[in-house]
C-alpha cells in the first residue's frame, strides 16, 4: 500500500487522535504538494502508522474493557504520583475522577520510568508497621519534606513539627498514596508525641527511636 494510502487508512480509524492525527494530516498535505520527507520524517511516520493500524484500532475499541480489568488498579496509584506533577495532571486527575483515559496518552504514562518506581514503591512491604516509635532521620526538613491532611494555621503546624523533631511520634496509619519516584516514598501518617494533629511523612526520612525504653 503507498504511503498516502497508509495514511488515509489509520486517519479513518478512531484510534488516530491527538498529536498523530496532526502529524499525518501534516504529512498527508506535504505529499500531496509533491514535497519530500526528511528522514527523519519518515521514520516519525512508520511510528505513527504502526500504533495507528488495524490492529491497535481493535485495541482502542475494547480499550474501556481493558482497562477496568488489568489497569484500573495501578492506574490510580500511578495517577495520585502524576496528579502533582507538571506533565500527566491532567490526565491524572480524569483517572482518579473514575474516566477511562485515552489509550496511547495513558500507556505512555504508565510505562515511564517514574511510574514504574511509584508502582514498585506501593507494592514494597512498609519498613515501619503502625505503632512504631520513630524519630526524623538527618535529612528530614520541616519545609519540604512532610505533609498535614488539611490546611491548619502556621503556629499550630510549628508546634507539630517541633514536638515531632525533638520528641519523635507514632505511626498511626501506612498511606496508600505514594507521591515521589524515589527510594523509600512510602507515607507513613505519624502523630507526634504532645500532639493531637498528625502530619505525613516518606520513609526515607524516619528511623526507629532505638533510645526509647
């Protein structure tokens, strides 16, 4: 089949939305004014056309079946990290919103590099189980290394913070959320000793208090 044929063909398909859509209708213009492609183009194209074809078309169709049965899951763990980045926000926030995402954006996301540390950070067994003893390791920093669950006035969360990185706390609940690619992200809810407001920290930022008898 000639390219202009190609093209036509995977621009009749649902599948072919978005950025390829664009691209092939660009292309398709270019060869009809008789212009060449780069090959750099060419190589573009040979992808576009691949995940647009007859067999991806089936794909797209079955795609809400699909996902409900092996996606749903770890997609919304995948998307609570995503929703508080810069580039899949917004698809992040349809998914945790209960849609089924586009097929292609949605895969591309799912099998990034981050989201698959985020998946094996969910599915790592918790260091600390709940009623841990634990202290701030060196790293912890009360600016930017923990969370409160709601918004609650500067003086108040100042006393938390001191309460916990003099005095430690107790995990009262492992988080189901994990919000960083990194080694040890697992959330831990923590409620510091002399305090009635918990705040969240990652693991990576907390030991076991070994002094406390």
């Amino acid at each position: 089949m000639l390219p202009q044929k190609k093209i036509e063909a995977a621009l009749s398909r649902s599948v072919c939305g978005g950025w390829d859509r664009d691209f092939l209708q660009s292309i398709l213009g270019r060869i009809a004014k008789g212009r060449a492609l780069s090959v750099k183009q060419k190589q573009t194209l040979g992808k576009v056309l691949a995940r647009n074809s007859a067999e991806h078309q089936k794909d797209h169709e079955n795609w809400s079946v699909v996902f409900e049965k092996d996606y749903k899951l770890r997609a919304t763990v995948v998307a609570a990290y995503h929703a508080h980045q810069p580039y899949y926000g917004a698809l992040s926030k349809d998914i945790l919103a209960g849609k089924v995402p586009e097929r292609g954006k949605f895969l591309r996301m799912f099998d990034n590099k981050y989201s698959k540390k985020v998946l094996a950070q969910h599915a790592a067994t918790p260091k600390y189980p709940v009623g841990t003893y634990v202290i701030p390791r060196a790293a912890f920093d009360s600016y930017r290394t923990l969370e409160f669950e709601a918004d609650i006035i500067w003086a108040h969360q100042n006393k938390v913070v001191q309460n916990f990185t003099k005095r430690g706390g107790f995990i009262i609940q492992v988080c189901e959320e994990i919000r960083s690619a990194a080694k040890g992200a697992k959330r831990y809810k923590i409620l510091p000793v002399g305090s009635i407001i918990p705040l969240i920290v990652e693991e990576r930022y907390i030991k076991v208090n070994r002094n406390h008898r």
